[in-house]
C-alpha cells in the first residue's frame, strides 16, 4: 500500500485499530495466564520438598540438641513461614475483607494454636504438627491445581473465529489487508469459501451464505445485491462485493467475542466445596474452643488456676479438630472426579463446576449441531412420475458441481453419481430458484417452487418437514426429495436419560425455523422450545430462565456448539460446549467441554459430579465423626493420644483411599 494511501486510511479506521490492540492484548493476557498456570505448580510443589526437607531437618536438630523452647521455635517457623506465608495471607486479607471464616483462616488459627500450645507450663510442645498441618494443605490445593490445570491444557486455546484477512479493492487492486485496517465505505471482495471480514452491503453478485456458526440456522440463506451481509457467515457460492457498513470493532463477530468476555465477568462462579464447608465449620470449631477455655474456668471459681489447663484443652480441641482429612481428600476427589470424566471425553475446567453440575435442574440445549448434526441428509425421496432411484440419480447429476449444502446431501445419497458415466451439460444457476441442466438428452430443473412454476411442472407439496427439493424433467413433474438436519442417534436417549436423573425441564433454543424447531421438539419430548433467535435473544431467554432459578436455588446449564452460543455459555451457571465441531469461541466460553459432541455425555458429566461430591460428603462425615468422637472422649478424660493421631493421620489414611474411587469412573 502506498504511503500516500496508507495516511488516508489511518485516520478512518482508527476505531477498529483500538479495538485491535483491546482483541490482542486480550489474546496475550490469556497466553500469560496459560503459562502463569504451569509455573504455579512447579513452584508449589517445590516449596513442599523444600518446606518437608526443612521439617525433617528441624526434627532432627530438635531430637539431637537441648535447645531452650524458642530456639526449637524459631528452627521450625522457616519451613512453617515457607510453606504457610500464603495462607496465613490468605487469612489477613479474609479478615481486612470482611469474609473471616474461610479455609486460609481455620488453618491459620489451628497451626498457629499448636505453636503457642508449648509456652503454656506443663505442656508438651506440637510445633511438628502445625508444620505438617500447613503441608498437607498445600498438597490439597496441588492436586487440585494441577487436574483444573490438566483439564484446560487439553482444551484448545481461543483459535480465531475472526477472518486472518480481508480482499478489499483500492485503487483499481485487490488488496489482501487485515480486517481491522479496513474502513468503511471501502468495498470488499469475497470468493466462494471464504469468510466475510466485515459487516456491509452487497454491491455486485448472489450467493448463498453457510450462516450456521453466527445463527445456528442449517438452511443457507440465499442473498443478492442490496442485501445487507454480517461477518463471520460464509460464502458459498457466487462471488460478492460488498461496501463495508461497519468497522472491524463493531462487526458482528466483535460484537459477540465481547459480548462472551463481559457475560464471564458478571457470571456468578460457584466456590468450591471445600470453602463452602470452611464457612460452616471454621466458626462452630473456633467459638467452641474458645468457650472450652473461658466457661469451665469461669464456674469452677477458680480462674486462674484453672486456666492454663482449660486454654490447653482448647488448643488441642483446635489441634485434633483442624481438617486434616479434609483437607488433602476433598481436592483429591474432585481430581480424581476431573480425571476420570477426561477419560471419557469430558473435560471439567474446575472443581467448582462439579459443584453446580450435580444440582442442575434445568438443562438447555441448542439444536443445530448439538441434537442435530447441523448437516443436511436426504431424509426422504416421493417420485412422482419415475422411481426413487431414478430421481435420486437426476437431481444429484445437476447438483455435481454445487457446493452447496444441499447439493452435498445429495451427492452422499447417491455416491454412484461420479461413476455411472451419464452426461452433465448446459448446467445452469438461476439464483433463488435452482439449478437447470441436461442428463443425457433430458432437461431437468431441481430447486425450489419458484423453479418449478418457471418452467411450468405441476408441483405439490410434501408432509414432511424440512426443506424440499423438487425436480421436474422436460417441465414435467418427476417428484421431490426431502432434506433435512439429521437428529443425532443418541439425541432422545441424551434427554430420557437427564429427566431420569431429576432434572426438571429441558429447553431447546434456536435460530432456526418455527416448523423445523417444532418438529424436532416433538420428536426428542422436549419440554419448551424457543425458534428464529438471533444470539442476543438467545441470552434473553437464558437470562430470563435464570433469574426463576436462583429464586428456586436449582442451577441451569446450556449446551451449545455454535459462535452464536458463547454469550449464553458465559452466561449460564454452567455451559456445556461440543468439543468436536464446536467454534473456538463456543469452546473457550464454556465451563466443560464434550470432546465427542454426544449430548450423552451431558448426563453422564451430571451423574460424575453427583458421584465426586457424594465420594466429597462422606469423607467429610466421616472425618468429622471420628474426630468428633475422639474429642469427646478427650473432654471426659478418656482420650489417649493414639487415639488423637488415629483421629488425624488414620483418618486422612482412610479418606485418601475413599478419594481415590473418585477416579473410577463406571461406564
């Protein structure tokens, strides 16, 4: 581009060029944060040898050496700082934030219990325990990281559904330029198989546009000049000009990447279990041993002879109660309920989404390429005047060089087309009605009514639902063939299988045609359906579905595989997104990711997360029994400190092994 040029431009498409650098910083945020990922674990996990080296070490000194209590302190306070700074910051920032009861807290409290617990006369000193309490919370949060960490690594990163380029004519060339430096008014070029860069008008030329990723719609629209055409739709057929209407940032694609990253932002992300429970049980834990403390003291008259004693047993109320069990076992399951889903193609991005997936009551779907294959199949042939064969034959013959989705369909319905030897000529396109062209020494016209009234053939119309092709052969009617999305084979088993497991309604959203929704709605008992939705509708609808649900408490997730789909599975408490055919962004927005495009799968997520949290629950109950009992036992007297360490170490044992089921996932 000449300088001259180059200035011209600069001034014009300023906006688009913010935009630009918003799209690239964006993108590089997210590299950041992928690598930021990877070197998070790393460096935990060496702050754990480390910290476990430094305790060793410690012990070791403390066993050989006489040293006075504060030296034996000061030895194990390095690897305590080393592997606890981070939670005890936690804590800090929990207290100034206002949100006191959390894990960080219950941690901090109980560890920092079991240091001072030695100070007090008479006492025996637990300063290796509050070390090993901080380790093994640090190994939870690890495993936990590291299956939310493995689960994203094999989701493909953000890949563009903006167009790389765009054909624009300037001063008598074609240029290929990057959409963003396009103004508007410029006039674009776009050829058959290409995607359009830009919202505009089109100039010159008709085609038919593959608009299945903005719309979810499977039936192209046809367009011409005069038509006003989006970004991100396909060409199919003709070669368009089109005067651009919009700058890059605020076409339609734009538009709706940022639409996917504002809906993440306001989404209200479920805490993890483990939080959830810290919130219960740090209060109940911490107001006890302070009452354990101050009220026997209080009545026995005599204060502070009594005391000491009492503020011992409280610290060690603190001490056994601190959720040790819990605390390695409850991420371990939910790693091991993340593995075992990734091993059958369902990849949960994080420990939180399991919580939400098992309490969804609401499921909704959107049709094209997720109940249906969103590709066109013959579904049925009715001859008129010829057999089944024969009309097959004829309409996939004139169909031989159109790329056009119905053109495809028939081909694959009659794949001898290419070998039979029969002779193609004279093919012409009348845009909006069909195609004409002579089969051997007969002119045959497949396309739509206009084309039959065209050349005179007595059409009628079919009862079955979906697009209708007809042929006519020397301007008489030979019959017609119906085409449509094909459901997919395990659509109806998908949603008998979710209202089996309790889940209340299931909602189809659509872009397509009211008749064509309906249709597939009956076939599939889906409980309400919504059709002719443009995405922004789409978010309406789900909005709206929300707003009643949080009222009731349930939770509502929507799979989707479509551009069109990414605001509402930012939006969702959980969006589910085919893997397999789904756009980049649909991917990227979503919470958990079927790698195989079966709506299957969308129970069988459910029925994981109902079992990890199940395997969650009883490790807790567990837990907090023994120790509960252990406590009790402790208070009357009968508690022996065996029996303390059972209550601890066993019992992180045992949850462990009960965690490990987790993983096992039945097919």
């Amino acid at each position: 581009m000449s300088q001259h040029h180059q200035h011209h431009h600069q001034e014009e498409s300023h906006a688009c060029h913010c935009h630009e650098h918003h799209e690239e910083g964006h993108h590089h945020e997210h590299h950041h944060h992928h690598e930021h990922e990877h070197g998070g674990i790393k460096k935990q996990l060496t702050l754990i040898i480390v910290s476990t080296l430094l305790l060793l070490v410690a012990i070791f000194i403390e066993k050989r050496c006489d040293l006075p209590i504060w030296q034996q302190l000061l030895i194990y306070l390095v690897p305590y700082l080393l592997i606890g700074h981070e939670t005890l910051r936690e804590a800090a920032e929990g207290i100034i934030a206002g949100d006191i009861f959390n894990e960080h807290f219950l941690m901090s409290v109980a560890t920092i219990g079991a240091l001072a617990i030695g100070f007090l006369p008479g006492a025996e000193t637990e300063f290796p325990e509050a070390v090993f309490v901080m380790l093994f919370f640090q190994v939870g949060e690890l495993f936990e990281g590291y299956a939310e960490g493995k689960s994203r690594e094999s989701i493909a990163h953000l890949m563009d559904i903006r167009p790389d380029e765009a054909h624009v004519e300037r001063s008598g060339q074609i240029e290929s330029v990057s959409p963003e430096t396009v103004a508007v008014g410029e006039t674009m070029v776009v050829k058959p198989g290409e995607k359009v860069p830009l919202d505009g008008v089109i100039i010159v030329g008709r085609s038919s546009l593959n608009t299945v990723a903005l719309t979810g719609e499977s039936a192209p629209r046809d367009v011409e000049e005069g038509d006003e055409i989006i970004s991100g739709c396909i060409n199919l057929t003709g070669l368009l000009k089109i005067r651009t209407t919009k700058c890059f940032g605020d076409s339609t694609v734009s538009k709706i990447l940022e639409l996917v990253e504002h809906a993440n932002e306001n989404k209200s992300k479920s805490e993890t279990f483990i939080t959830r429970f810290a919130r219960v049980y740090t209060p109940i834990v911490v107001f006890a041993a302070l009452a354990l403390a101050i009220v026997p003291p209080l009545f026995s008259g005599a204060f502070t002879s009594q005391f000491p004693t009492w503020l011992y047993r409280a610290l060690m109320f603190l001490i056994v109660s601190c959720p040790c069990a819990l605390v390695i076992s409850v991420p371990l399951t939910f790693f091991g309920g993340i593995g075992g889903a990734s091993r059958q193609g369902i990849l949960i991005k994080g420990a939180n989404y399991m919580d939400v997936l098992s309490k969804v009551s609401t499921v909704v779907f959107d049709k094209t390429g997720t109940l249906t294959h969103g590709q066109f199949v013959v579904e049925a042939v009715h001859p008129d005047s010829c057999d089944e064969h024969h009309l097959l034959h004829l309409a996939a013959h004139v169909e031989h060089f159109s790329n056009h989705p119905i053109g495809q369909a028939l081909r694959q319905a009659f794949p001898e087309e290419a070998t039979d030897g029969c002779v193609v000529s004279d093919v012409e396109e009348i845009a909006g009605k069909g195609i004409r062209a002579r089969v051997g020494n007969d002119i045959v016209c497949v396309g739509n009514t206009k084309m039959m009234d065209l050349v005179g053939a007595r059409w009628h119309d079919c009862h079955h639902v979906g697009t209708i092709i007809h042929v006519s052969i020397n301007g008489e009617y030979a019959g017609h063939i119906v085409i449509n999305d094909a459901i997919k084979s395990d659509s109806l088993s998908a949603i008998e299988s979710l209202k089996t497991l309790g889940v209340e309604r299931v909602v189809m959203l659509t872009g397509d045609r009211e008749h064509v929704a309906a249709h597939v709605a009956n076939q599939l008992h889906i409980d309400e359906f919504h059709s002719e939705l443009l995405p922004t509708e789409k978010a309406t609808h789900v909005e709206r579905l929300l707003s009643g649900h949080h009222a009731e408490g349930g939770y509502l997730a929507f799979v989707g595989d479509g551009i069109n789909d990414a605001p509402v599975l930012a939006l969702s408490d959980v969006g589910i997104a085919m893997g397999g055919l789904g756009s980049d962004a649909a991917i990227e927005a979503s919470d958990v990711v079927i790698m195989d495009d079966s709506p299957t799968k969308v129970s069988s997520a459910i029925q994981i997360a109902r079992r990890t949290l199940r395997i969650a629950w009883e490790n807790v109950v567990f837990a907090i029994g023994v120790k509960v009992a252990v406590l009790l036992l402790a208070v009357f007297g009968l508690g022996t400190l065996w029996m303390a360490v059972f209550a601890d170490v066993g019992v992180t044992v045992l949850a462990v092994l009960n965690a490990m089921r987790a993983l096992r996932v039945s097919h």
